[in-house]
C-alpha cells in the first residue's frame, strides 16, 4: 500500500468513481473492502490516518456484547456474535479468543452470570468459543492471582474475543487496496459537489500538501463516525443532529496488574456500569467510562474524574489496587451514537445498533454499530449505496476474505525500546508498506507504543522521526515539525501527574 500511487489514481480517474466513502475508520474502511471486492470502483477519504478516530480507541474486545442481553437486545448480541465468529476465523493473527471471569462477591452471582452466559454462548451457536462454566474460590484465584481474596465465592468463566483495533484497520485498508480501491489517509472532504440538486462528488485536500483534489462518483457515503452530522451539514446546513456521542477512556498498567491472560468482567459496579480489565500486548487495559456532553475532537482527552473513576472501582475488585503513579498511559474514544428520537440523557442506554440515512440529496450516512459488526454494516451500506447509485447488483463476499496475513512483533529483530513489544522492522514495515506518513502513525497506530507506555514512547519517537525521515527523503525541518506534533499528541494520554521528558527537563533547569 502506497500513498503516493492511491493518491495518483485518485486524481487520475477522478471523474469515474462508483462509491467514494469519506471516513477510514472501522465502519468506512469496512465499507470500501466490501464494495472494492464486489468490483465496483471505489475511493476512501480520510482526513487524518486510518483508524485515528474512535477506531484506534476502543476496548479491543470482539464481542457480542453481553450486557445488552440484559436489555433485551438478542438481535444485537446474536448478529455479534456472528460477527466475532468469522471475525476470529477470518483475521486469525489480529483476533484471538479470550477468556473473562466475572467473579462473584455475593452467593447467588454465579448462578445469575452462569444462566446469562450460558445464554450468550447458545446464541453464538456453531461459531463458539468455549463453553462457560463456573469456578470456585480457589480455581479463580488460581486464573487471577491479583483478583481480591476477601469476600470471594468464585466466578463464572466465558470467552470472548479479542483484537488490536488500529492493527485490524489498517489491514482492512490494505485488503481494500488489493481489491483494487483507493484508500487515501490524511486527505480531508472539504465539501461535496451537487449537480441539479443530487450530491455527485467530493472536493478534498491533501493534509500533507495542501493540493486540491476534486472527485465526482455515483454515491458518496459518509462513514464519518462522531463527525457524521458535520458532513451531513455539507449537503444540508439545516440537517438535524443524528449523532450523540459518549467518551469512554482506558487506563493501561502493567501485566502484573492481573498477572494473567485472564481478563476480568464487571457486570455492575455499584452505579450499574460495566468493567473491564483486560490483558492486552502484555500490559493491562481498564476501562471504561461513559461521559456524556464532551466536545467532538479527532484526539479527545480524559477527565481527570474519568481517571479517578476507574482507579477506585477497579481497584475494589484487585488485591494490589492500582494507583495513578502505575498508570502508563491513558487513552479516550467517542462513540458515535445514533440518538433515538426523544432520547434521555442517559447515552449508557442508547442501543449500539447502527442505521443508515438517506438525505434528500443523496447523501448516504451511516452511524452507530460496534467495530464487531463493521463487516455486516459494510455489506448492508454497500447493498443500499449499490441501488441509490443504480449499479449493478453483486454479492458480497467479505465473509470469506482473509485479513493481516503479517503480524508486527520482535520476531528476533532489534527493539525499539526495552519495554516496547516492537522492532525496528515494524517501524520500516509501517512507512514502505503501511502508509505511515507522521511520527504518530507509526507511534500510535502501526505500533501500539503510545497507547501502552506515554514516557517510552515519548522517548523513542525521535529516533523514530530520524528512521522515517531516512525512508521517505525528508529533512530536519521534516524532524521538528513531526516532533513538536507528535508531543502535543502525547500529552492527552499522559496520566495527570505524569510529566513529559523535555518539560521535566526544562523545570529542572
Ligand atoms: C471507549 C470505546 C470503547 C469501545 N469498545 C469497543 C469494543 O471493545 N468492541 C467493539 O466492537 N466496539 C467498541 N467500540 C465501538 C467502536 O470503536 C466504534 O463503533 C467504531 O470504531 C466506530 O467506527 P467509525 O468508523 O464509525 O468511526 P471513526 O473510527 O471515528 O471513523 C470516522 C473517521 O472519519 C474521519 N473523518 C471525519 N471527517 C472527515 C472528513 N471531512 N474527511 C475525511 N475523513 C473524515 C475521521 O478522521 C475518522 O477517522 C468502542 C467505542 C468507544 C468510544
């Protein structure tokens, strides 16, 4: 996958597009693998890099979403547990099962999670993991050592699965650009062009250049996350707001935090939320909230009550609490939520079904879903964009389609840090075949540095920016510019007493 060769055939066939999708997240990128691989011509806009919305910021879970069954949801959680099926068996180096323990502190909590999951698993039917079953006090303890000991009759055991978000993004971009589409990141839809009174392209900007591009196709479709309602006010400045959103934010420690590749399951903290701790690329991720009200921003930022939060109701369920000083990083998303007509306030009970909007235009719009479900979302996107464009009707066949044959990892070669879990390949992997463009890209995304460890990130990027600079022909200014950036970056997932290198430096001079 090659920038500079997309961008060219962007331009060059400007004019003779079928679907251009704007949004590379999970619900766009998905979307421009199913129609690429159904033949039919198609570009994708992003305006930052592939995944850097909320895509690169979620739970990392594959899952049906247990907890909707208690609102009723069956449809959602069996037509995710669907999903997490082929999702398992068709990107098997990015999606890995997991097994969760819900434990139990009160006699009858076992019963009550083992009859509920005993139901998730039915639902899942022939594309199961495991069977749930249930563990006394000293089999849990025994899969968790670090899981509080007092008051602990044991637990209930299931699977689920689990993946690296911004790995899988990416390797669907690179899977739509085999099919033969044109994905494009860090170029942003400007405005959308009409011709009598039908919407008929796009007008975009390369964020790296500054260059113009203009492109006419036969539907655009707008898979732009939070950022829906802002697209849909190109086409009509008086479109009513479609999207809520809510920030749920991650805190990430240290593996010993379960010591473990068990993850945990909080059903309901005492406020009827849903807990995870989770073990993830040898750290720990806890999360998450559900904070209603906050800006829309590409790179949102946690509140500090947000971190509080889950410091104190994690730590109620683990023998060695965590404390802010053990945080390594901290990470916010925004869900893009399809707000209900009349809805209350409440955006923890506003279901995470996903819709599609037709605008009188022609606009396609489609909002909400999970990054479980974004292949089925894609495939119903691309059913309604093929007949709003009058193309052709093809079968979609995403279902069979293998993703990231190539993992990253060591595989023997020379670190980029003591404490990171990545080589100097990866890093060169990332610009020639990945199209990493920043010093972010590759820091945030086609590794996972940032996420796992703010201060060693921090540490390496510059020698990060060098390597990069080498590869793609830039010079010092190049270097600076990358740096200054990517610090500013950082600084959102630097827990709050946490300081960065240079600015302790300056302090202590
Ligand atoms: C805290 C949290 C935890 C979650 N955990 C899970 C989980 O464990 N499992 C799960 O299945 N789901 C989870 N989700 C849900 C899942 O992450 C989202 O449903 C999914 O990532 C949304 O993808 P998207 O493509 O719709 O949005 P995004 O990923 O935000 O993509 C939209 C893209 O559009 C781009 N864009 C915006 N405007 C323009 C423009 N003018 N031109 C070009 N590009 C533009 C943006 O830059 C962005 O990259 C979680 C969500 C959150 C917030």
């Amino acid at each position: 996958m090659n920038r500079e060769s997309l961008l060219g055939r962007l331009k060059s066939d400007g004019d003779s597009w079928d679907v251009i999708v704007i949004g590379g997240g999970a619900t766009g990128l998905g979307i421009a693998l199913d129609s690429a691989s159904r033949g039919y011509r198609t570009a994708l806009l992003e305006q930052a890099d592939f995944g850097e919305g909320t895509s690169s910021r979620s739970t990392k879970l594959v899952h049906g979403g247990v907890r909707y069954l208690r609102g009723g949801e069956v449809g959602l959680v069996r037509e995710s547990l669907r999903e997490r099926g082929l999702l398992l068996k068709n990107a098997p180096t990015l999606v890995h099962p997991m097994p969760f323990l819900v434990p139990a502190y009160r006699w009858y909590e076992r019963l009550y999670y083992g009859i509920g999951l005993t139901l998730y698993d039915l639902l899942a039917g022939k594309l199961g993991i495991n069977s749930t079953g249930h563990l006394d006090r000293g089999e849990a303890l025994e899969r968790i050592p670090n899981l509080r000991k007092e008051g602990l009759y044991g637990g209930t055991l299931y699977w689920d699965g689990q993946f690296d978000d911004a790995r899988l993004a990416v390797a669907i971009a690179k899977g739509a650009a085999d099919h033969g589409a044109a994905v494009v990141n860090h170029c942003r839809v400007e405005s959308l062009q009409r011709e009598d009174g039908k919407i008929v392209g796009v007008n975009a900007r390369d964020e790296l250049t500054g260059d113009e591009v203009s492109l006419r196709s036969r539907v655009v479709v707008n898979a732009t996350g939070v950022f829906s309602d802002q697209v849909r006010r190109m086409d009509n400045s008086e479109a009513k707001a479609i999207i809520k959103t809510s920030q749920g934010i991650h805190l990430v420690l240290d593996g010993d935090f379960l010591g473990s590749d068990h993850a945990i399951m909080i059903p309901s903290t005492d406020d009827g939320r849903v807990l995870f701790a989770i073990p993830w690329l040898n750290r720990v991720v806890i999360g998450t909230t559900d904070t209603g009200g906050v800006d829309i921003e590409l790179r949102p930022k946690a509140l500090e009550d947000e971190i509080e939060y889950l410091l104190e109701h994690m730590g109620r369920y683990l023998a060695r609490a965590p404390r802010l000083e053990d945080v390594r990083s901290v990470f916010a998303g925004l869900r893009p939520l399809v707000r209900p007509a009349g809805s209350s306030g409440d955006t923890s009970r506003i279901s995470r079904n996903h819709e599609i909007f037709v605008s009188e235009g022609g606009l396609m719009t489609i909002a909400g879903g999970k990054w479980t479900t974004y292949r089925y979302m894609a495939e119903e996107a691309v059913d309604r964009a093929a007949e709003l464009a009058g193309l052709e009707s093809r079968p979609c066949v995403t279902g069979e389609i293998e993703l990231g044959s190539e993992g990253v990892g060591l595989s023997g070669a020379e670190r980029i840090g003591d404490s990171l879990p990545y080589s100097w390949n990866d890093v060169e992997r990332a610009v020639k075949e990945e199209m990493a463009m920043t010093v972010d890209d590759v820091v945030s995304r086609r590794t996972r540095a940032l996420f796992l460890d703010v201060k060693a990130a921090e540490e390496v990027a510059p020698k990060i920016a060098e390597r990069m600079a080498d590869l793609l022909g830039k010079g010092d200014d190049w270097i600076s510019a990358q740096l200054a950036s990517f610090e500013d970056i950082a600084s959102a997932y630097r827990p709050p007493t946490s300081q960065s290198p240079s600015s302790a430096e300056s302090e202590g001079s």
